[in-house]
C-alpha cells in the first residue's frame, strides 16, 4: 500500500505581494486556496495584472475538488475570471465574498456555468479526502476566514489574512477559542500571513478610525471627500454613521466602490442611515458642508475616481480650495509614486489633504508581531510554513516563529512551485511543479512574455529607428529609399545630419550585399542593422531597436 503524502504547493503570494494562491494535494484529491492578482511592477510596462500560472492545476483539473476562499480582497479572489476560462472547480466561499466573486463571473458571462456554495463562519464540509473548517477572523473586509483542514495526516491551519481586533465593527472578535481547540486536537501544519511581521506590537483596532473621522467631520465648513479601499466595508460604514451624525450626505463614486456599496447593502453587510445616501449628481443641490463624497483611487490608480478629480477629469466634483481630502489608506508597496503624485496635483489645486504621513486615518487589516504569536502559540504546529510576503517578510517571520519555540528544522520558507512533501516520516523539499506570473495586458491573457516586455524596455529606454527600402525582387537591387523614420529617439528636424549619416550608412551596406551579390532578405536585414546599430552608438551611445523594412519590388 502507497504511503500517504500531503504536498502543499504554493502558485502564488510567496517572494511577492499578492497573487496568492495554495495548493493541498493528498492522493488522488487536490483542493486550492484562493486565487489572487498582483499589480505589475514597474518595469512590466503596459501590463495590467499579474495572475498566477497554473499549468499544474489545468493538467491535474479532473483531481480538483474545489477552490477555497478566505475573503473578497482582489489578491485573494481577483485572478478568478481569468483562471476560469481555463479550468472550472466548484467554488467554496461565505456569503460576501461568494457575492464578490458572482459580480466577477456575470462580467465574463460565466456565472451560470460555475458552481458558488455559500457556506459560513463554523461550517464544515468535505472536498475529496479533505475537511475544511471555516474559522471566523477579524481582516479590513467583512466574513473573512481561515481554514482548518483536516487531512489523514493532521490538521492544517491556513490563517489567511487576519488580524486580531478587540473592538471590530461587526462585534464578532476572531475565534481565538478555535484556533485553541484545534491547537489541542493537534496540528500538522500552520500557514500564516507573514504581511505584518515587521511591526512589533499589535494592529490597531479598526474602530480607532470612526473616532479619527470625527475629529476631522467636527467643525469642518469644507466638502469632506474620503478615498479608501473600495472592499473596506467597515470603513465605509463608519464613513456613512459619522457623516448622519454630523448632518452629512454621502454620494459614492467610482466603479468598484459602487459595485461593493450595492452588493453589501443588498446583504446586510451596509447599514445606511435614513436620509444619507445621495446620488453623485445630486451633489450640487447641497452646500460644500453638508457633503461627503466617497471615492476609489487611495492607490493613484490612473484611471480612478480621484485621480480623475486631482486632475479635473470627473464630472461632477471639482476639487479646490472648499475640499477636505482624506486618504484612509496605506500605500500598497510599489504605489508609493502613484500616490504621490495624487496627492501633490490635489495640494496644487488648493485641497487640504490629509494622509499617512501627516494623520492616522488608516489602520492595517494585517495582525503584528505578537498577534502573530498568539495564533502561533495557541495551534502549536509541527510545522510552521510563513506564506504572504516578500523574502524579508519570510525570513522575519521564521525567526519569530525560533523565538517562540518552533524548531528551526521544522520551520519551511517555501517560493512558488516548490512542493513540501508532508509524510508519518516527516517533511521535505520534493521537486516544483510549473509555476511563475502569467502577464495579463489588456484582454490579452499570458501572450505577453519575457522578450516583448524586453523589447518595451528597450523602446522606452532608447526608441527606435525604421529603415524602409525598395529592391528589385531578381539582383536585390536598390530601387528606392532608404527613408529613416525614427519614434522616441531623436527630433528629425534637429538632428538632420544624423538622419542624413544613418541615410548614408544603410545606402552603403544595400549596395555592398549587391555587389556582393546577396539575395537573402534576412542578410540584408542583419547587415543595414548591424552597421547602423554601430555608427548609432559611436555617435550617441545609445542603442535604439533597429527594424529594417525591406521589400521586393
């Protein structure tokens, strides 16, 4: 008889923020946990997402069980529309982030074909030779949770992303008492968010920024325009409680802010107050302070409702010296810039801007240092897997776990596509299956690899240079041209001699390859863009990409 194995299989969200997504295989059954996006760094130009790879999960399709969701954020649920049209799984989520990812399925017209079961905080249910446990955790999204999965090894703990609030806006703290429970029961494995672990301390409680907006609500005479994470309910319900109070009326703008305001309002997951709520247009009828506008774009997003307002592109709001801008959000790293940006064309237009680094309107979803230890502490794991974060995030958090008691050789920092190979003989690196970033750029999915992005580097860095030419179709001889048609590299008009040099340079390498009578278009290509590539970097040392055009005529 086969020996049983647990292989846990990370696609995503190790070495990086976001796209996160974990593999659970255990015989013939595979169950996945969650299926995020990433945003593109910088040099990934004109991508618009980063999804995983999941070649592995295509070929083993007929194994999946099911797809696990811890909640609604984008790097948890965002990579689903796409990684659907390749594989479709019954999908296993509480009842928000089941209407979140509905939202996402009806966009691509796949909604009736998926199956969505909408389970709750304590439910159980089984997926091949799994059981999965929904434990309820505090996070900036309502019905979060982690997993308790039970294999025929021991019990796995998959926190997700999670924080302990003692004081939570939806009155239910983190089930503490079950991460407890099944810490006695005894646990194989734990997989805990690493995306806090350089923050001694505890997070602060989300309540803290109901009692920041109303320091700033009191007295103001301005409009208040309020930009947060468009998936923070409770900050938006704050938002809508201090603003009744204060005799306000809230309109929303922004796609994704409206499309969460209408689902958690159909749900319950929204208590508007009577008489709050206004349509965007209706904005004008009311003076400056009796308005609060809610908006998306507390990354700079250039296409969002804030950034259209910094740069008086929106259509109903006019931002100036009457307004009163807070972002109730952290930079997501590598957004620093963007944000930036906002935030200086907002204090050129007059605004009063208030952010990170002058107020605390923001406070993290991510549990810190010693949060992180409770958990740790009260499931007691054999073996202590970080997963969420960069390198340093890894490491950080595996000397947090040595600190504690976990023994350094049972403590895994895994990347993505290495399998850990869990037995009764204990636990090991066992080989890696395909893994990486899929480039989403437009509705192209994965047709952008490495060598187009390479070239998108070379054409911003240095341009490019078109050389078009006419030869005879029998002795490639030349009829016409060459013309020089340069995009991001030089001013023609400024620089007609060196136009007229590479002119002279391409004309002299045609009429070589005819005297020595080449009539291979690709040789002529390589030699008129090896001999200009040359007299360019002798002239200008820079290297533009060099596409000759020649045609037989």
């Amino acid at each position: 008889m086969a020996e049983t194995k647990l292989k846990i299989i990370p696609l995503g969200g190790l070495n990086e923020i976001g796209k996160n997504m974990t593999v659970y295989e255990c015989g013939k059954d595979i169950i996945v946990v969650d299926c995020g996006l990433g945003f593109p760094d910088d040099d990934m130009l004109g991508i618009d997402l980063v999804i995983p790879d999941i070649t592995y999960l295509v070929k083993n399709q007929d194994r999946i069980r099911g797809l696990i969701l811890t909640h609604g954020h984008e790097d948890h649920i965002g990579a689903i529309p796409y990684v659907f049209r390749q594989i479709n799984v019954p999908i296993y989520a509480t009842r928000l982030t089941a209407g979140l990812v509905e939202s996402k399925l009806a966009e691509i017209q796949m909604l009736d074909k998926v199956q969505i079961f909408k389970k709750e905080a304590g439910d159980s249910f089984t997926l091949g030779c799994f059981e999965v446990e929904m434990i309820h955790v505090n996070h900036s999204i309502p019905d979060s949770v982690a997993f308790g999965i039970r294999t025929p090894l021991g019990n796995v703990v998959h926190t997700g992303d999670f924080k302990i609030d003692p004081s939570p806006i939806e009155k239910k703290i983190i089930d503490l008492a079950r991460f407890g429970n099944l810490g006695m029961e005894g646990v194989l494995a734990l997989l805990i968010d690493s995306t806090n672990v350089e923050r001694h301390g505890y997070s602060e409680s989300e309540s803290i920024v109901g009692k920041k907006f109303e320091s700033h609500f009191a007295g103001c005479k301005k409009r208040i325009i309020i930009t947060t994470f468009a998936s923070n309910v409770h900050r938006i319900q704050q938002v809508l409680n201090v603003a009744h109070k204060y005799e306000r009326k809230v309109a929303i703008t922004g796609r994704s802010m409206e499309n969460v305001m209408r689902l958690s309002i159909e749900m319950g997951y929204i208590d508007v107050p009577p008489d709050t709520l206004i349509d965007i247009s209706k904005i004008k009828n009311y003076p400056p302070e009796k308005i609060v506008v809610v908006t998306t774009g507390s990354q700079g997003e250039s296409m969002s409702a804030l950034y259209r307002m910094a740069f008086s592109g929106h259509r109903q709001v006019e931002i100036g010296a009457a307004d009163r801008v807070i972002i109730s959000a952290s930079a997501i790293p590598g957004n620093e810039k963007t944000v930036a940006r906002v935030i200086n064309e907002l204090f050129s237009k007059g605004a009063e801007v208030l952010y990170a680094a002058v107020e605390e309107i923001h406070v993290t979803g991510h549990a810190c240092q010693e949060e992180l230890k409770i958990i740790t502490a009260l499931t007691k794991p054999k073996y202590f897997i970080p997963v969420h974060g960069e390198q340093r995030h890894l490491k950080t958090h595996a000397s947090v776990a040595a600190e504690i008691g976990i023994p350094e050789s049972n403590i895994f920092i895994g990347s993505i596509g290495k399998v850990l190979e869990i037995s009764k003989k204990g636990a090991r690196w066992s080989g890696t299956v395909p893994s990486g970033r899929v480039l989403v750029d437009g509705s192209g999915v994965g047709d952008v690899g490495n060598i187009v992005l390479r070239d998108r580097r070379h054409l911003s860095q240095d341009g490019m240079v078109v050389v078009v030419a006419s030869l005879t179709s029998d002795e490639c001889q030349l009829v016409s041209g060459p013309d020089i048609i340069t995009r991001g590299f030089i001013y023609a008009k400024e620089s007609e001699n060196l136009l007229d040099e590479l002119k002279a340079v391409a004309t002299q390498a045609l009429l070589d390859c005819e005297k020595d009578s080449v009539r291979d278009l690709a040789t002529i290509k390589s030699s008129v863009k090896t001999v200009m590539s040359a007299h360019l970097f002798k002239k200008t040392k820079r290297n533009p990409m060099i596409i000759p055009i020649i045609m037989e005529v």
